[in-house]
C-alpha cells in the first residue's frame, strides 16, 4: 500500500512570506501543494541562503528581466551558478538590484574570478566594476549556499578586491589622461595607500591614494584631480587626505617635495601610515622612486621622540571617538576591534622591523605571521590575533554586502533578523541549545575579546618602548660599533659580553631571533645594574640551561616587567642564577608582584608539606621538600631584591620554609621507619626559633621523643636517632642548592649528647646540669615540627628554666658579661673588621640579642610578655614594662634590622653565607643597591650608614648590658 500523501510548506525550506508558494509556482519550483520533481537542489540551497526570502524576492524579479529559461536551466544544472547566484541574491539587495537591471550579467558567474578592466570606455567603467565586485562576492559566498564549492579565505577576497580597485585606478588614470590636455608633458605615480596599498582592500571602502609627479606639476595635478572625479563617479571615493599636510597640502608633489616634508615635518602618523604604500597606478620607475625615498624614513621612525608613546596615544585618540553607546558593536574602531589588531601590527612591524626585514610587509595577516616566525609575538598569539582579524574582516564584509554601503556597525544584541542573516551568511548555525543569532553573538564577543587581550599584552607592551629607546645601530649586536657601545654602558669586559652576545644570537633559529630582539634592552637593563659584566653573563647560563624550556623566552618577549625584573636580579645576585635554572617556575612569578610577595608567611609551608606528603619513598620525598624549597627561596629572594617583601616577612617566610621541610622530611622518614615505636618533635631554636632565619642560616634544633607504652626509653631514643639521622644525611647531601645544613649542637651535652633525648631525659639533665648559657639558649626554643602535643610538652617542660620566677641574681648577671665579653674577644674571626661584622662586630646582631636576651632572663618571670623567642615582640615588651627606653629600643632596632638586611644582602649578592660586609668593589656596589642606595651612587654612603647606626647601638648595649642595676 503507497504512502498517504503528506503536502510540503516552503517554510521547510526557511521562506516564511505568505506569497512564497506562489512565487516557487510562477519559477516552476513548486507544484501540486509540493516541491516540483527536480527542484530539491535549488529549493536546499534556497534554504542556505543567508535570507532564503531576499533571495526568493530576487529570483522572481530576475524572472521577469532575464532569460528565465536559461537561467533556470543553470540554476538546476549547474552548482556552480546555483550557488554563486543564489547566494548574492540572498546576502545583497545592492547586487540583486545590479543584476535585474543587467540581466545577462549572471551568465559571468560560470567562469573564474578574473577582475582586470581594460576599458576604452568612460561610460562603462562603472557598470564593468559593478560586474567585477558581483563575481567576487558571489565567489566569496557560494560555499554556504553550496557546502561541495571551495571555501574563498578571507585573504584572497580582500587581495581580490584591491586588485580590482588597482585595476579601476588604473582605467580611471587612463581615462583621464585621455581628456586632460598636457598629460604628456608630466609623469604621475598613484601610490596605494592604507588597506588598497596593503592589498587587504573592503567591499566598500574609499581608497587612500599619494600622488607624485614630475614635469608639468600642473598638468599632474589636472590629471590626479581629473582621475580621482572619474573613479569617484564610477567605482569609489578616492581620498587623498594621507598626503603631505594632509588637505591643505598641493595635491601633487614632486619626489624632492616629498622627501623634504618627511625629512622635516612629518607626524608619526605619517610614518606610520607609509607602511602601506604602494605604487599601483602611472609611472612605474617614479613610483619606485618614490618607495625608495621614502621606506628609510619608516623604517627609523621607531628611533624618534615618544614614538612608542606617540603611536599608543593615536589608538586611544581614535577609540575616544567612537560614540559610548556604539562602542560594543563598532567592528573597526571600537575596542577588541580591528584597529586593535592593526595598531598593535603595526607598532611591532615599525619597532623590529629595523633590524629584521623580514617584517617589512605591507598586509596585516601576512605581517602577523611574520611576527610570529619571528619569535616577536607567541606563536599562538600570532594565530589567535589573525584568526580573529579574518573573523571580524569577514563580518564587515558580509555588512557592507548588504546595501554596499560603508559600515562597520554589529547589529544590536535584539536586532534577531539581522543577527540570524550575518551569522547564516559567515556560515553559523544554530547548535541545539543556540540559535545562529546567539552562536553569532557568543562568537563575536570571543574574538573582540581576545584581540582586545591580545591588544592590550602586545600593544602596550613595555618592552615595545625600551627596545624602541635603543638606536637602530645598536640592534646590529656582532659590530665592532658594539664593543664601543658597551664599554660606555659600563661594561668592564666589552670584549668578553660581545662574545656572550655572540653566543646567545648566533644562527637563524627562532631562538635566536627572540634572543636578538631581547639582548638590546637587557644590555641597557644590566647597565643600570651594580654589575652588567656579571649580569650578562648570568643571562647567558641562564638562557642556555633553559634553551628546551619552551615558554622561557616567550615570557621575557611577551612581558616587560619579567625582563626588567630579571635583569636587576641577575645583575644584583650570585644567588639567584644556580637557583633560577633549577626552578625556572618562579619566573612566571616576576609578572604579577602579588604572586611573587605570596601568601602570608605563616602559611607558606602548607603547600609544601601536602606535596610531599604524596610520596611514599624517602628519597623522591626529601627530594621533592628540596625543590619545593628551592621554589621559595628564589622567589623569596627575588621580591627581597626587587623591594617588594619587608624584612620580617623575609626572615618569617625563611623560618616557615625551614620548618616545612623539617615537618616533611620527618612524616616521610617516619613513613619509611616501618611501625614507629615513640614520637618525635622538633624543636627549632636560635633564628629558627624566634623566625628571624636569613638566607645563609643553619637550622639550630634540639629533637626530642616519647616512647610508646611498652618500649624502653633506649628504645625509643635508638629509633628515633635512627629517622633524624636519615633526615639529616639526606637533607644535607651535597647538590647546587643552598646547604640544608641541620645543627644539633645546642643540645644538651652539645655534639658529645645524644642527638635525641626522651622527654624524661631532659627533664633529669636540665634539672641537674643546665648552665647558664643554656638557659639562655632556650629563650628561642620553638617547637616547629613532629608531634605537636610533645612539643608543647616540652615547652611547658623548659618553662622554669628560661622564664625563671626570681630573675637572675648578680652571680648570674656577672657570668653571662663574663660570656659575652669571650664571645666579643675570641669569636670574632682573624682580620675581620669589627666595624662592618654583622654578627659580631661592634652594635651587630650579637650586641643587640645578648641585651634583650639578659633583660628576659631578669625580667620574664615577672613580665609575661617577655615570654617569646621573637627579639624585636622583647624589645618591645621591654619598653611597655619600662625596662628599656623607647630610645635606646629604637637604636638596638635599627641596627638588628640593618644588620640582619645586609647580612642577607651579602648572601645574595656573594651566593654564599657570610657575615663580613665587603668594603669595596662591585660587591659593595651590589650590597649598597640591595640596601636601597642607587648603583651610580656612592656605596661608601651605605658603609657610613651602617657604622653609625651600630656605634648607636653598641653605646645602648655598653650602657644597658654592661650597666648597673640589670
């Protein structure tokens, strides 16, 4: 039995006008309440048309002017004309207009796209490029009518278009040379300018245009004038307002003329509008000429005053303008607009295109490309920035089809029926959940997104102003002009940073490249740096232990701030190079400085512990806690250097990290011990105590443990020595990081005692043999890792000994001078100078923690708030109980916190640990500059500081610790 009869509506095929039945009728596509026989082709790909009733409308206007029969026969056998036709028809009113009014003209859409006009002709030009920029269109917009018909890319649509704009300049310089009397007695020269120079021409644009001429400049003017009248008339508006003073200025210039205004009245603007000229039209030779005047010009452009900044302001100017309420939907100007993308093009071309001419390239797609060969932007940026360049070009195109109007306005996010045509007619469909207006919409808030993302990293960019600051000579890095430029940027060892130059730009990889257009600016950078030889050096050992790190020099091309930082880093610190190549992570940190200061010290441990926490072997797991510190040190040390982390949280973070890997180590040697038989804490002490750690300290600690029910106290100790003996070979193994150096020797019965005690064990010798210094020594004492209700317990244990209820009585007071005044004659090494000794020369660290130390020991059992192993809280509890003055705190302050900044300083500038300030040389000069003082200034200034601030402090001591009444 047959099917029923089921009737079809035009609505399946997306005609929605009530006469569409009747119009499919009368174009013999529709019969019998159904699709005729053979119409399915035609009705499917009326359906895929940007407008299916646009297109319908023009189909049944075409059937009364054309040979319909022909047509129809064409529209039905031929893909190539069904889709080309029908496409046109359903995105442009304009060209559906031109071709009822010439009807034979859809017979030119069977061949190829050929647009050359050779007319002789005035009348037709306009009607000959009409016809031309019809078989553009419909060659651009078959594919979404026909899917099976090849896609046109956007770059040969706009190459296309400027060829067929070249191509009516041309027929319109040759008209008009036929009715301009004396135009033999000139040569002219069209030069293209803008988008027709750099062949990435619109629809519908005016054509920017330079003219240049000798002879008769009269005659030239006539003929330019009499050129740009008759392709206005017929094809577009010629514009000729980028010439030299713009419309003020003569129309026509001789080549001398031009180069003379350049030379000494041109804008930036100007220059950087010549990145796009052309010589399309006229004589060409002149026009030659005319290009080799005026290239060196733009190519030494980026050397003038604020050029960078010149550039930038332009941009902004230009965004200002567009009106508040269209500013969303302004395709060229607005923000994340194409003006976005060519700006930011265009800076990049004029800045590194003076060395490399390889980015003298006039297109915008093309330069993009070039850039990212060239290492100057990421790859991933470059395609990003030109995808969405070519989406957003595209949506103009399809605009401007419309009417062949100018414009370059989105629709309005309610506009649905213009959203659903734009979006049907770039070849968007709906997808399930979204409509093709809202697909439209989503994907075009995506792309001016991201170019203005894009914009924004690359255009502003502050390396785009320091490589732009360096003369364009100095960009040639191998010349001998080089080693000149270097020996008067401070560099002591031209000969040898030439060479590191050498090393770093050699070749023509993309490494190089990127190297190339980086060195410059670095060399500027290490010149303001209290050691550029040092720092470049650096540079290279850096770069070349990281040369397979892929995104290394993609961040110091991409962000300023990382570069600049970098090199007062590398030229600052020894310390920070060894550290960088084996934790290059951190440098992503030196773009955000809220990232690099980091969480609260206090808490910077906890990431720490969960990572290594992972790992059961104890080995990997003591190797992880080493790089996880190797992470913190450097990015410590690096916001340390860069002035963005105080000094208490320097010494805090420090103490954290220590504690960190202590706690980790410890978890993951008890994990690998088997079934533990005791618990065991750690009890920091000294620095580590009283979170006061620089970058050269050791940590001071004490271990103690508690057996389980069951298990002897020998037992217990043997276990637990065996875990802390494991942590501290392990953690102490030679390698290229700062030393772990763990030191137990505040112990009780210090190297000679047992490395680990049980608690009863303490209790019996601290009880019996605790001295004096020992008591003292336990002031700092911290529990900092293990089992934390052991540790609690412990301090609760030493509580009496070091808060003593009495105080100290005079006997006490007498030896601890006694100590001290040992300490001062035999401890200071053999030829150091007590002047500048940090720790124990004269107002040092020593002077400074003996004094508060002796005042908790005389005070704390009666002042609670002497009760903390911090020296800068007793200090300060010393003052509110009236046991110091505010004066004599403040000095003793002052000169701690000096010293222990430029005990640090010195690590990091010398690499390794000391306590001797140096007191000459660029040592001193980088010493000087991590204390704040400017690297051209006099360092000796700092030495100055420094002994004065600790005489102060040692007259405080002299008097409070050596006085009377304590």
């Amino acid at each position: 039995m047959s099917e029923p009869f089921r009737a079809a509506s035009p609505a399946r095929f997306g005609l929605t006008e009530p006469r569409s039945e009747e119009v499919l009728r009368g174009l013999g596509l529709w019969a019998d309440r159904r699709p005729a026989d053979d119409a399915e082709p035609v009705l499917a790909a009326l359906s895929r048309c940007p407008d299916p009733d646009l297109a319908l409308r023009g189909l049944e206007r075409l059937h009364s002017a054309a040979d319909w029969d022909a047509l129809s026969a064409a529209l039905h056998e031929d893909v190539v004309v069904r889709g080309r036709l029908l496409a046109v028809l359903g995105s442009s009113t304009a060209l559906s207009d031109f071709l009822v009014v010439n009807p034979n003209r859809w017979r030119s859409l069977t061949g190829g796209v050929d647009v050359s006009l050779d007319l002789s002709d005035g009348d037709a030009l306009r009607t000959e490029y009409r016809a031309k920029l019809l078989l553009v269109a419909a060659n651009d917009l078959a594919h979404v009518v026909e899917p099976t018909l090849p896609y046109v890319p956007y770059d040969t649509v706009a190459a296309q278009l400027s060829d067929l704009a070249v191509s009516a300049l041309r027929a319109s310089l040759k008209l008009a040379a036929e009715r301009v009397n004396g135009a033999d007695r000139c040569k002219l020269a069209v030069i293209a300018m803008g988008k027709c120079g750099a062949n990435e021409l619109n629809y519908v644009s005016d054509v920017d245009v330079v003219f240049v001429a000798e002879g008769d400049l009269g005659a030239a003017t006539r003929l330019a004038s009499t050129m740009m009248q008759i392709a206005g008339q017929s094809c577009f508006e010629v514009d000729a307002a980028l010439r030299p003073e713009g419309k003020a200025g003569a129309l026509v210039r001789t080549l001398d003329g031009h180069a003379s205004y350049y030379q000494k009245w041109a804008r930036t603007w100007e220059f950087q509008a010549l990145l796009k000229a052309r010589p399309v039209a006229g004589d060409p030779e002149l026009g030659q000429a005319y290009l080799d005047v005026v290239r060196p010009y733009v190519w030494t452009a980026a050397e003038r005053e604020n050029f960078v900044e010149d550039v930038q302001a332009m941009r902004r100017r230009v965004e200002d303008h567009v009106p508040s309420g269209l500013a969303d939907r302004e395709l060229k100007l607005g923000r994340g607009g194409l003006r976005d993308v060519e700006f930011a093009v265009q800076l990049l071309q004029l800045v590194h295109g003076r060395s490399d001419e390889n980015l003298r390239i006039q297109a915008t797609t093309a330069a993009l490309a070039a850039l990212g060969r060239g290492g100057y932007i990421g790859r991933n940026d470059a395609a990003d920035f030109g995808r969405s360049y070519r989406f957003l070009r595209t949506l103009e195109h399809r605009l401007q089809l419309q009417r062949l109007l100018r414009t370059h306005l989105f629709p309005a996010d309610d506009d649905v029926t213009a959203l659903r045509w734009l979006a049907r007619s770039v070849g968007l469909a709906a997808d399930g959940q979204r409509s093709e207006g809202q697909v439209l919409l989503a994907e075009f808030r995506k792309h001016a997104n991201q170019v203005r993302r894009l914009h924004e990293k690359l255009f502003y960019r502050p390396l785009l102003q320091s490589v732009a600051g360096v003369p364009t000579e100095a960009l040639r890095l191998t010349t001998k002009e080089a080693v000149a430029r270097l020996a008067a940027l401070g560099y002591t060892s031209p000969d040898g940073a030439l060479r590191h130059i050498q090393a770093l730009t050699h070749g023509v990889s993309r490494r190089a490249r990127i190297q190339g257009a980086l060195l410059p600016v670095l060399l500027d950078l290490f010149a303001g740096t209290p050691d550029p030889d040092g720092g470049l050096l650096a540079y290279r050992k850096v770069s070349e232990a990281l040369a397979e790190t892929p995104w290394y020099l993609r961040l110091l091309r991409d962000e300023g701030a990382v570069v600049e930082r970098l090199a007062v880093l590398l030229g600052t610190s020894r310390f920070v190079p060894d550290l960088l190549v084996r934790a290059p992570e951190v440098l992503r940190l030196l773009a955000d400085t809220e990232a690099l200061v980091g969480r609260d010290p206090h808490s910077i441990g906890n990431p720490l512990r969960s990572a290594v926490s992972r790992y059961d072997d104890l080995t990997r797991a003591v190797a992880a806690a080493r790089s996880l510190r190797r992470h913190e040190l450097l990015r410590i040390a690096s916001a340390d250097l860069l002035g963005f982390m105080p000094l208490e949280t320097v010494c805090v973070s420090l103490s954290e990290v220590w504690g960190a890997v202590l706690q980790s180590a410890l978890d993951a040697a008890m994990r690998a011990a088997g079934e533990p038989v005791a618990t065991l804490a750690v009890i920091g002490m000294g620095r580590l105590g009283g979170h006061e750690l620089g970058y050269g300290s050791d940590a001071d600690v004490m271990f103690v443990c508690r057996p389980f029910e069951g298990v002897t106290d020998a037992e217990a100790a043997k276990w637990a020595s065996g875990v802390v003996e494991k942590i501290r070979r392990l953690l102490g193994a030679p390698s290229q990081d700062p030393p772990l150096l763990v030191d137990a020797d505040l112990r009780p019965e210090g190297r000679q005692g047992p490395l680990v005690r049980t608690l009863d064990s303490y209790r019996a010798y601290y009880r019996q043999w605790a001295e004096l210094w020992e008591k003292q020594a336990l002031l700092r004492a911290r529990f900092i890792a293990g089992d934390a209700e052991l540790g609690a317990e412990f301090e609760a244990l030493i509580e009496p000994l070091r808060y003593r209820a009495g105080g100290l009585d005079t006997a006490s007071v007498r030896e601890i001078r006694r100590i001290k005044a040992r300490v001062d004659a035999e401890r200071l090494p053999r030829g150091a100078d007590p002047s500048t000794h940090t720790k124990l020369g004269r107002g040092g660290l020593a002077d400074v923690e003996w004094t508060v130390q002796l005042l908790q020991l005389q005070h704390s059992g009666a002042v609670p708030e002497l009760r903390t192993p911090s020296t800068m809280a007793a200090m300060d509890a010393a003052v509110s109980a009236g046991l110091l003055a505010a004066d004599d705190a403040a000095a003793l302050k002052a000169a701690w916190n000096l010293a222990t900044h430029a005990r640090n300083a010195v690590t990091l500038v010398r690499g390794k640990a000391s306590d001797q300030l140096p007191t000459s040389g660029r040592d001193l000069v980088s010493v000087a500059s991590v204390m704040g003082y400017p690297p051209g200034g006099d360092p000796g200034e700092f030495l100055e500081e420094y002994r004065r601030t600790t005489r102060r402090a040692r007259a405080v001591a002299e008097r409070v610790f050596y006085g009377e009444g304590l």
